[in-house]
C-alpha cells in the first residue's frame, strides 16, 4: 500500500550489503514462484525475473505503478491489500515458494491480514521475506525527547505510515499471524545519518549516551525472514529478547548514582521509551 508519489525505482543496488532490497534478494532462490505485495515500479520484481528467473504475482495499489511493473511478472492485481478478497484472487493454496512485503506492512491498516491470508498460499517450505522499519530508532527518541514528531516525505517517518513498529511488535505480529521469525537481520544507520534534519551538538553527551545504550538504536529496518509456525511460540518476553528498557536499566545501575542530572533524564527517557514499546 504505496502512495502514488514513491516511485521506489531507483532505490536498488546490489553493491550496498546495508540494504533491506539486498538483503530480501539474496535470500530468494532462483527459479522460484514469488508473490510480491506493493511492488511499486518493479525494481525488484524485475530483477527476481531477469536475474533469478521467478515467476512473480503481484499486488500493487496505484495503477500507474502497476502499469510499470506489470511488464516483469506474470500477473498484476491491482487493489488495496486491505480490502483485498483473497479468496477470490488467490484461489489455490500452497502456490508460493516467497511471499514478500518488502516496506509494506507499516502502510496497512490491517497488517494482520494479508499475513494470515498468505499463511495457506506459502508452499510447505515456503518463507515469507519483509522489511519493516524501526520506530525505536535513536533519532526517533531524541525528537520525542524534544517535544517532536514530525513526519517526512520518506523514511522512517513516512507521511503514508499508518503503523509503527518495534522489534517486540514485529515478534508478536508475525507469532499471531501463525509464523516464527527464523532470522532477523538489521539495516543499519547512525543515529545522526539518517533523513532527519538535526546536530549532534544539540544534544547533551549524557542523552546521546543513554540513547546509543538502547539494542536498537542505530536500527534502522529490521529484515524479517519467517516461516509456518509448527507450534506455539513463547511471548517475546518469554524469549528473552533483550529490550531497549532493559539495557537501560544496565545504564540507570551504572550512572546513576554519580550524577542526579543523570537521573533525571535517565527517567525523562525511560518514560518515553516505555510508551513507544506499548
């Protein structure tokens, strides 16, 4: 689900190894049968045709895009992936080797949908391959931290975002929807490299600190790589996935009996944190 006005075309380039599209090909193998949700101008649909020679199904919300796109695959569904009757479009089961929603999900209102839908069209081996972004960003924090929230043309806070998610949400997501989550690989940016328009030297040692401490503070996408669901996953509490919170946790243990200036943001940014990760 893609505004019109993001012709992603130009984005791929598979020198960069600190790329969500590199990372979401090089797992694909050739020859596949792949379905690819909101595939833009086909930047990659081609590639996986060309390069790969998969057969690729597609599903794109603006025509004009689709009208690009549909060029390298072999049938396009023009439609809105949450209003989308899949029954209808996609009426035999167990057809796809890879179902891809490479930064589609946060585009959704109804993420949970098109993933339990894709559960029965996953061949048995199938893998489901996403990219979504990381709203627990540093730079993300710092705004929040200075009363700010403002939404960009594109990245992580794309004006057409309509969910955020963290890496304890996207765990849960993809647990709910009947998968587990085999590998989740990182895009990496700096906390001060990334769209946002905003020094280094306005913020204090002390905060750029305590932001770096969090696990995931220079991630900037996270590259989900799931699989069906044979049993029950634990909670991602249970997992013991280590949490923003608690490596702060490690840091209010080691400073903040030295300085109470340290406290006192140490507890502006704990507050912040905890409401993002709800």
């Amino acid at each position: 689900m893609r505004n019109e006005e993001h012709d992603y075309s130009n984005f791929i380039d598979l020198q960069n190894e600190n790329s969500s599209l590199t990372k979401i090909i090089g797992k694909i193998t050739p020859g596949s049968n792949v379905l690819e949700f909101g595939p833009a101008g086909g930047y990659m649909t081609r590639y996986l045709k060309e390069n790969l020679g998969c057969k690729i199904v597609c599903v794109e919300i603006s025509e004009e895009l689709a009208n690009s796109a549909k060029l390298f695959c072999e049938r396009m569904i023009i439609g809105d992936i949450d209003h989308l009757d899949f029954k209808k479009e996609f009426p035999v089961d167990h057809t796809f080797d890879f179902i891809i929603f490479s930064d589609v999900l946060e585009h959704l209102y109804f993420p949970k949908k098109p993933l339990s839908e894709s559960l029965r069209l996953l061949k048995e081996n199938g893998r489901i391959l996403a990219s979504i972004p990381n709203i627990a960003h540093g730079s993300i924090i710092l705004q929040l931290l200075n009363g700010r929230f403002e939404y960009q043309s594109q990245g992580l806070l794309d004006n057409t975002h309509i969910r955020f998610f963290t890496k304890s949400s996207i765990y849960s997501l993809f647990q709910e929807t009947g998968y587990k989550i085999d590998h989740l690989e990182r895009v990496k940016i700096g906390i001060f490299e990334t769209e946002f328009d905003f020094k280094k030297d306005r913020y204090s040692e002390i905060q750029q600190e305590a932001i770096s401490l969090s696990e995931e503070s220079e991630t900037y996408q996270f590259i989900v790589d799931a699989s069906r669901s044979s049993s029950k996953q634990l909670p991602v509490s249970e997992e013991k996935l280590l949490s923003s919170s608690e490596s702060y946790r490690e840091f209010l243990d080691w400073k903040a009996l030295k300085n109470a200036k340290i406290v006192r943001i140490a507890i502006s940014f704990q507050s912040v944190l905890n409401r993002i990760l709800k």
